[in-house]
C-alpha cells in the first residue's frame, strides 16, 4: 500500500521487526504525532453471540509510559461481513494457526465504501496515570475500560 507509507507504519505480526522498521516504530512513537494503534492486535471476532475484541497487549502501555505520552481511548463502531466471521470460526475450529481470514480484510474495506461508521475519542489518559498503575495490565484494562464508556457516550 505505497500510497499510505507516509501515514501507516508497516508491522510485522508474522515474525520479527526489521532493524529499519523497528527503529522508525520507535522515533515515531518518540515524536509528538498523534499515533492509533490496536492493542488487540487484530480484528474483532464474533463471540458469545456477538462482535468483540481480541485480548488487548500491555505493549502500548509500556510504549506510552517510556515515550511519556498520555492516551487517548478511541472507540470505533463496526463490523466486518458475515463471511469473514464464519472463516475466523472455521479456522479455530480446525485448529488452524494462521489468520486466514486476513487475506478478505482488503475486500473488506473496500465493502465499506460510501458507508459511515461511529468513531468516538475519550478522554485523554495522562501517561502518569499509566505508570502509577500497579502493572502494564492494570493500565490496560483502566484504557480498555475508558474506551468502552466512551463508546457509550
């Protein structure tokens, strides 16, 4: 996706970082652009009935709290097709360990063409809060429950 290079930051979820891409991950999050990332580290799925995140990473805790930058909880509304849940549940149900279902997230995006979705920012986190929080885990379930209120609002 050349034509995006100058906004997204390329992440390796397959293997190891390059040194090139984890040094520009690390001056990036160093600056003082505004940075999205997804703790969860990837989709939603359909469980228990319903559309959720995957378990959060304390990785951007730990990012935030060293780099001295407060976060911001963001709250997106969506959900992808009846196609790409089905596959996600086939895959782990035949214990398959690669995300399959990746391979539709193009198709998906550009499904969404002309839609509008809900996007909602919370409140601010100051990074002092996260590093008085007893664990990297404990500052993510106080985000993680931050962008939940917000998604209420």
């Amino acid at each position: 996706l050349a034509p995006l290079s100058p906004i997204f930051l390329p992440i390796n979820k397959h293997g190891r970082q390059s040194g090139r891409t984890s040094g520009l991950f690390e001056r990036t999050f160093e600056g003082d652009v505004p940075i999205v990332t997804f703790p969860a580290g990837m989709c939603s799925r359909s469980a228990r009935g319903g559309v959720c995140d995957m378990p959060w990473s304390a990785g951007f805790i730990k990012r935030a709290v060293a780099a001295r930058r407060d976060v911001v909880p963001v709250y997106v509304a969506g959900t992808l097709s009846r196609k790409f849940y089905l596959l996600a549940r086939l895959r782990k149900a035949l214990g398959i360990e690669q995300n399959l279902e990746m391979m539709l997230l193009p198709s998906e995006l550009f499904a969404q063409r002309g839609c509008h979705f809900k996007i909602v920012f919370g409140s601010p986190i100051a990074w002092e809060i996260l590093a008085s929080e007893p664990t990297p885990v404990a500052g993510t379930m106080l985000v993680r429950e931050m962008e939940r209120l917000s998604a209420y609002c």
